[in-house]
C-alpha cells in the first residue's frame, strides 16, 4: 500500500472511531457486550455480570447499563427475568421457533417473553387417553392448562401446548394470564422447589384436524410432538408439558462433544 494510501485509510478508521466514540455512552456499552457475546466470551446460556459491576467497569450510571440492556434484548441476544439476572440465548431463525438447548437454563432463556395464550384452565382428573397423552397416572388430579404459544414478531402461533401441573402447585394458575415464559419458575419461585432434571421426548406425528385452523395449517400435515417432564429435588414430578409444533415452525438442535475417557 502506498504512503498516500495508507494516509487515507487511516484517516478513515479514525473517522469511524470517531464517530462511534461520539455514540450515546448505552450504545457503545452495548457495542461492547454484544461483540464479547459474538465472540463468545458470554456464551449461551451464561450469565452477563450484574448492573452494579457494568456500572463498575464502564464507569457509567446504572440508567446507562438498564438502556444497553434493552438494546440487547431488543436485538434477542439476552433475555431477562426478574431473580435470575440477564442471560444471553440462542439467535433467533426467522418464521422458526429454534430451539438450542443444552441445560435447563437454556429452556429457561429461550422461553423467555414468549407469550402463551390460555383457551382453558381447569383442574381435571387424569383418564386414559390424558395418561397416554402424558405419561401421568391415571386417577390422579392435575391442573391442566390448554392454548397457543406466540413468539414476538410472529405471524401465528408457533404451537398449541397442554401444561399438567401437579396439584400441590395449582395455585400458579392464578398468575399465568398475565405471565410470559415458561411456567415451572414460578412453581420454584412460589413454592421453594428447585426443578433438577426434564426428560424430553420428541415424535413425529401429523396435525390434528382440531388444531390445524388456530395454527393455520393444513390437517394432516406433518407436525412434531414435544413431551417434557419437570422434576424437582425430590423426585417428583412437577409439571408436564405437551405441545404440537407445525413441522415447519420447528428446529432443535444439539451439540454433542467428544469425552476423552
């Protein structure tokens, strides 16, 4: 490169370092956070360090730290609940409710904000074709909770979902029209439980005639059955959750590493 070249290319990096010098002191701590996120320094499923110790390490207020945090959220690099802190989650695909889960604070991250509209809410006693649907046994009383779930953005829904709450945390129910994001929190957080382990099992299957219309599909259509079990330190089972994915709005991944034995 020439010395006259080299001037100008230098002259324009300062430009641009300028100008982003010159950004809302938010945008640049953002900037900051969102380039240790890509980069992997916060990955997946991690916790980003608390607004005290932001506000201590870019020496900025904490109404700085609040707003790069929503421009984060904003761009669906974090979510945030309330207790929990701020965790970074998987990137989104377009019109694909993507699913990158390795642990349980994975299903806590990438559940986060989505809304469940409820169509029914009743405590019912588990039949057969309730026990086949769900695994539980029969005769015994659950609160079941039936409607569509809806991502931010989202033409329709991405799924119709059953939650099975054990009857001792039936009580949640009164706080589910108003929540968003998954449900076994607030059983924690209500109750002192702590969910350890939730076994998943996935299913082909094709769409239900009765649900085809409210997820806007075709009947028959291929679709995709999710069964997750929630227990807590104890070893009981918590909560059940049953959901039928339209095969198109649904991608699950997992990465698997070797172990050196």
């Amino acid at each position: 490169m020439s010395p006259k070249a080299r001037s100008k290319s230098s002259r324009s990096t300062s430009r641009r370092r300028n100008t982003q010098d010159e950004d809302p002191l938010y945008l640049q701590v953002a900037r900051t956070l969102k380039k240790e996120i890509v980069d992997g320094t916060f990955p997946v499923g991690s916790l980003l360090p608390t607004e005290d110790d932001l506000c201590r390490r870019f020496s900025v207020s904490r109404y700085t730290v609040r707003e790069a945090l929503r421009r984060l959220r904003d761009d669906h690099l974090v979510a945030s609940r309330q207790g929990a802190g701020t965790i970074v989650v998987p990137r989104q695909s377009p019109g694909a409710y993507a699913q990158d889960v390795m642990s349980i604070n994975d299903l806590v991250s990438w559940a986060a904000g989505r809304r469940f509209v409820i169509e029914s809410m009743q405590m019912m006693e588990i039949d057969a074709e309730l026990a086949a649907r769900s695994g539980l046994a029969r005769g015994q009383q659950w609160l079941v909770v039936r409607g569509y779930g809806h991502a931010e953005g989202a033409d329709c829904p991405f799924c119709w979902a059953e939650y099975f709450i054990h009857q001792d945390y039936a009580a949640v129910g009164r706080l589910l029209p108003r929540h968003s994001g998954p449900i076994f929190p607030l059983i924690e957080d209500l109750f002192g439980q702590s969910v350890v382990e939730v076994h998943q099992e996935f299913g082909a299957t094709l769409m239900p005639p009765a649900l085809a219309q409210g997820l806007k599909v075709a009947a028959g259509t291929a679709a995709l059955e999710v069964r997750r079990s929630y227990k807590t330190s104890d070893g009981q089972i918590a909560q059940v959750t049953v959901s039928i994915h339209p095969a198109a709005r649904f991608r699950h991944s997992t990465t698997l590493r070797r172990v050196k034995g």
